[in-house]
C-alpha cells in the first residue's frame, strides 16, 4: 500500500500547483448553514404536505435534492468571486486526468479490499455486511444515488470548496486529513462496521490527496464514480 501511495505522489508531484481560494471558513460556514436551512425547509414541506416518507421515489428524490443543494450553495460562491469554472474544476490535459482518475480508482480499491481482508480475518467483519438488512427497493435508490449523484456533488463540496481553506489554514496534510475525515460524517451509515468505516476514510484520504496533487476535480470525480460503481456492482452480482 505504501508503494501505491509513494506512486501516485512521484505521478503528480511535478504538477503545478494553483490556488483558487476565493472563499474562507465564514463562507464555508454560511454554506452549511444554507443547506441545513434548505433541508429543514424542504422537511416541513413535507409533513405541511403530508409527502408519504416511505415511498420510495420520495426518499430517491429527497436524496437528489439534498445534494443539488450542496452543489448549488458551492456555485454561489464560485460565481460571486468570478472564478471560472473551467479553473474550479482544474480542467487541463484531460486524457492525462482520465488516467490519473483510472489510476486513483484503482488505489481506492486496492486499498479498501486490503482493509476488507484484514477486518474478515482477524474481526470477521465485512464492509459489505453493511447492506444486508437494507430493502432491495431501498438498495437500488442507495444505488442511483450513489452513482449519478454523489460523486459529482461531494467532490465538488469537499475537495472542490472546503479543501483549498483547509489546506491554505492547515498545511497539507493535515488539510486533507481533515477533509477527509469530514468526508466519512457523511456516511453515517458505515458507523457501526469498522471495516467499512476505515475504508471511507481512505477512500476520502485518497481522494483529497489526489485532488491537492493534481488541482484537479476530474480524476476525484471519476474515481469516486468508478468506486460507486463498483459497489453497486459487487453488491448486485
């Protein structure tokens, strides 16, 4: 595992660095704010409504519009400081950052099958373990939204938005550490399995790793995608 990570550094560490911090900790924490307010909102609507919680397309869309709003409170403060988008998301070279992407997916699953073998063996937990009593209809919106939507909007939110403030306030490392560590709260669902839980720290480590190297979105975007997909595909078949 070491080499792998040793690896990827020597692969970008020649990359030129660019610092597109336009934003602080009090924009950060008026983002949130605006979500949590967003999301309470959208709750009370609800019940006024009376909205059936257990339907399934209601938790599918619920999901969905959570993480718009996560994205779109990002876009506020990328368009109030002019940045262009195209700078936002570090696009340059973009077959080198597809491969890049290939490549950091690639770690992710080395590194959290490793995690997985050791937590069997010595534990007899399996990170898979996490979904086995959640409903196949359930299972499938988990799936959607993993796929298509979460990696899109929390690598534009943590790595995109929060990562240059805390990498600027911090230092590097332990920037991405906590970064990283704020991206596993997302995935409360993991608390209870240690295995899966250390792996979404590491999927979250190597992701903001990969984006501080690279400058870039897209190979954290494709990775995280690619790693979705691998999930859903493991868990399916």
């Amino acid at each position: 595992m070491f080499i792998l990570y040793s690896l990827i550094y020597y692969i970008t560490m020649g990359l030129k660095e660019q610092n597109i911090n336009q934003w602080d900790f009090k924009d950060i924490a008026m983002s949130v704010s605006y979500i949590v307010a967003i999301m309470f909102l959208y709750m009370g609507f609800s019940q006024m409504f009376n909205f059936d919680q257990k339907f399934v397309w209601y938790s599918l869309f619920s999901q969905a519009f959570f993480y718009m709003v996560l994205v779109s409170a990002v876009f506020y403060y990328v368009i109030k400081s002019q940045t262009p988008m195209k700078k936002f998301f570090g696009v340059y070279n973009p077959v080198f950052l597809f491969w890049i992407g290939v490549f950091v997916f690639g770690l992710m699953i080395t590194s959290t099958s490793i995690v997985d073998i050791i937590c069997t063996k010595l534990l007899g937990v399996s990170s898979s373990e996490v979904y086995k009593n959640v409903e196949i209809s359930k299972l499938k919106e988990v799936s959607l939204i993993g796929v298509f939507f979460a990696p899109f909007a929390e690598e534009v939110f943590f790595r995109g938005f929060m990562q240059p403030v805390f990498v600027r306030k911090f230092g590097f490392w332990m920037g991405i550490i906590l970064v990283g560590a704020l991206f596993s709260f997302l995935h409360l669902l993991y608390v209870d399995n240690i295995s899966a839980l250390i792996g979404v720290i590491l999927v979250g480590f190597i992701l903001s790793f990969a984006k501080e190297k690279t400058q870039s979105l897209i190979p954290c975007i494709l990775a995280h995608f690619l790693n979705n997909l691998a999930a859903v595909y493991y868990l399916y078949f």
